[in-house]
C-alpha cells in the first residue's frame, strides 16, 4: 500500500459515535508496507547493544580487559577447496609448487616490511606442540664469528647471518631479572600450566597450523597477486609473514621512561620469529563472515605472534620454547626504521668527544654505541637493549660516512595502545608469568613491542 496515495478509502475508519476516538490515519497507511519486526531480531539487536558498551568501556579503562577470543581451528577441507580452485582456473598446482626451499617475498600490510616464508620452516615445531616429547624444534647451528678481517674496499660489506654475526650463546652474570628466557626445570609443570587470564592451551598448534596451511597455499601461486582472492577464502587474505628476528622487547608504557618487562638478545634463545597470519572460520558461518569488523570478538582476522625457542642443553630433550600471540587489531601504531652498526676499528671524533668509553649504555645517534658488536656479542646485547630502552634522538646523516664493515639492522615498533583485549600466551619449560606484567600492560592500553632485524 502507498502511504501517500489519496484515493484510498478511509470511510470504514469513520467513528461508529460521536464519543469514539478517532482513528489512527497514518497508522492505518502504513500498517500494510511496514514489515512485523521480529522478537528475535530485537534480542539480536540487544545483544549487539550490549557486546558494543562492554567493549567500549573495556577500551576506556572502565571494566577489567579480558583475554583476546582464541583464533579459531583451521576448517575442515580448506586446502583441498584450495587446490580445486587452482583447477578451476586452469593452474596446475603440481606444476607449480614452489617446495623444497624456494622462498617468495611476503608483504605485510601497514608497515610495509618483507619477509621470507619457507614452506618447510615451521612443521617440525606442530610436531613438537602436539607430541613434545617425541620431536624437537628444526635446528639451528649457531657457529663462532669469522676470524676474516674487515674488508680494505670501500663498498659495504655483504650482510652476514645472525649466526656469523653474533655467535654462540654468552655466558654472563646478569644483575637484573628482566633479561633473557626464564628457563624452568621439567619437574615444574604447574608453574608453565597455571590457570590466569591469556594462558591458552594448545595456542601454538593452532597458530603454527595455520601459518604453514597458509604458507604452503602461498607458494603455490605463480603470482602472489592472485592468493587473496582464491575462492576459497571468506574474504581476500593477505600472505602470511615469518620473520627471523635478533632481539625482542616488551615494555610497558605507563611510566616515563619506559618499563622494561623482559628483553632478549643474542645469545639468550636459539631462534626468536615474528609472524603474522589470517584466520577465519567456515564459510557457512553466515554471520561471522558478515560482521568482519567484529573478528576480534569471535577470533578471526588477523593475528601476530612472537615465537621464542631455548636453548637445547641435551640433544634429545625437548627446547623450552614459548608463543605470545594478539589479535593485530591491537596495534594501534606501527614503526620501521633502520640503524647502523659500525665496526669496532672506526670511533668517529664527535662520538669520542661526546660520550667517554666508560658509559656503555649511552645512547647515540645511529647506533653509534653498538661499535664492537660484530666481535663482542655481549656488548651487542648490551648495546641493543640501551637502544630499545626508549625513543631515540635523530640522526645526524651528514656525519656518518660509508665505512669498512658496516652493518645494518632494521628496528620495527608496535605500540598498543588501545585497550580491552589481553594477550595469549602458551609456554614449555618457560616461566610465563615473568612475561604476564606485559600481558596486563597490553590490556591496559600501554604496551609496547620492539623487535631487531637484519636489513632485508
């Protein structure tokens, strides 16, 4: 019915009596085209009212933060809807498999860094999440540095691995509790498995799943630029991301200067990595696929974890390892640069006259205090500790020239600043709740990540 066609007939609304009421016109007009709203899609709308004010005041520091939703199981099939797409469009994914160590060039989104993915990186690690008592970690060698001198040629010498670069483990007597892994002894079950708020089960299974599912989907295209948009994805997906790292660290940015929770640097872990992958659910959860502003809340989307490895004190125990992981929501602001580390033969004249030998954490511009590192891996971690400490100052370009030797690090900070969601975390043979200070800082709204790179 047209609520505003005139020639419509109102006479049977006419009042029986003089003392009836009159009727309800513009109810009547559109009594027949406005459809009955139904009581379930009333308690739906509630519902949605309600989820929304928990979670703004959970982000304005009104109610106590809760653990971010754990990402969801892989669905069943998904590889398989994969490959049929590929057919689909006439790619033959047996032809074109990129396995046995090739490696493709992942972007990530909002910084802008690469990566490299190996297909067979990560499956060793499921194993070992599932059965770790049966299988260990993939294995790194880790050798002393080059006794080579430093090239007499003025081009930049190649970069080396963090292998050659830093060396084996340093045995040091540390003065603070905040560096380093926090290794427990196997007896100690119950201090790794505790109950507390972020300490999920089987978190590192299901993340290691998926960044290798999503890896090795990955590799099978010729053309990176067709992945996100494969059929078999609910929405376009973005490549997954592994990235070796240096050094890490957590801060809490509550107090000025910033807290430091725990750092860890060469020599305190046999691998360190930041990754980054999607998650979702089945396509025929309707309603998942339809709120995609609300993963965060049913643990889809995508999410970055920090994966640490220990120390293999014998050559059939199981490493102690541990797994952070947060929604990528969290971030709230993202930062890359990078900084030079100059060799230990070259003092320029304004460092020597600014600061004396005998402060080592001082800071400078570019890094400057990191001279020695490549033949002192102590002072390399003290050196990027001191400069994860806090911002630092710019630097004065002009001053530096290209010099023997030199090496190059890329620093990337992610700050997390809103707060609400608490991270993840899930542990073996590590004290988690050394790192739980960190965990309460990100559900506060304070947290702070910084991570230590070669230069791609």
């Amino acid at each position: 019915m047209d609520p505003f066609d005139e020639t419509v007939n109102y006479a049977h609304l006419a009042p029986s009596s003089p003392e009836s009421p009159l009727p309800d016109l513009h109810r009547a007009k559109l009594q027949g085209g406005t459809p009955r709203y139904s009581r379930t899609d009333t308690l739906k709308s509630f519902s949605r009212a309600f989820s929304a004010s928990k979670r703004l005041q959970q982000m304005m520091g009104l109610q106590d933060p809760v653990p971010f939703v754990t990402p969801p199981l892989m669905p069943k099939g998904l590889e398989q809807a994969f490959l049929d797409n590929l057919q689909e469009f006439g790619l033959d994914y047996e032809g074109i498999w990129m396995g046995n160590g090739v490696t493709h060039e992942l972007m990530t989104g909002a910084g802008g860094m690469h990566s490299k993915l190996e297909k067979s990186k990560l499956p060793d690690i499921i194993e070992e999440a599932e059965s770790p008592t049966k299988t260990t970690f993939s294995t790194i060698r880790i050798q002393s540095p080059s006794p080579k001198k430093i090239p007499t040629s003025r081009k930049r010498a190649s970069s080396l691995s963090s292998q050659e670069l830093f060396g084996p483990p340093v045995t040091r007597a540390r003065s603070e509790d905040s560096i380093g892994l926090p290794i427990l002894p196997a007896e100690s079950e119950m201090l790794w498995k505790f109950k507390f708020p972020g300490n999920t089960h089987a978190l590192l299974t299901i993340l290691i799943n998926w960044s290798c599912t999503m890896g090795s989907m990955y590799n099978r295209y010729p053309d990176p630029k067709g992945f996100p948009h494969n059929a078999a994805f609910p929405w376009p997906i973005r490549p997954p991301v592994y990235q070796q790292l240096i050094s890490v660290g957590f801060y809490d940015t509550s107090v000025t200067p910033h807290k430091e929770i725990r750092f860890l640097g060469p020599g305190d872990a046999t691998e360190i990595a930041y990754a980054e992958v999607d998650t979702f659910r089945s396509q025929e959860d309707i309603e998942a696929f339809q709120e995609q502003q609300n993963q965060d809340l049913t643990g889809e989307g995508r999410w970055a974890y920090i994966l640490i490895k220990g120390n293999q004190t014998a050559k059939d125990e199981t490493p102690p390892h541990l797994i952070i992981a947060f929604h990528h929501s969290a971030v709230t602001d993202e930062s890359t640069c990078l900084h030079t580390i100059l060799p230990d033969d070259h003092v320029t004249h304004s460092t020597s006259s600014q600061t004396p030998p005998s402060l080592p954490l001082k800071r400078f511009n570019s890094l400057q205090n990191l001279i020695n590192a490549s033949r002192n891996p102590l002072r390399l971690h003290q050196a990027l500790r001191s400069a994860s400490s806090s911002e630092l100052p710019r630097a004065d370009v002009a001053s530096i020239d290209l010099q023997d030797g030199a090496q190059t690090l890329q620093r990337t900070v992610l700050k997390m600043e809103k707060a609400g969601g608490i991270p993840l975390i899930e542990g073996y043979r590590v004290d988690i709740g050394a790192f739980r200070s960190w965990l309460d800082a990100v559900g506060r709204g304070s947290g702070k990540l910084m991570m230590w790179k070669e230069k791609e």
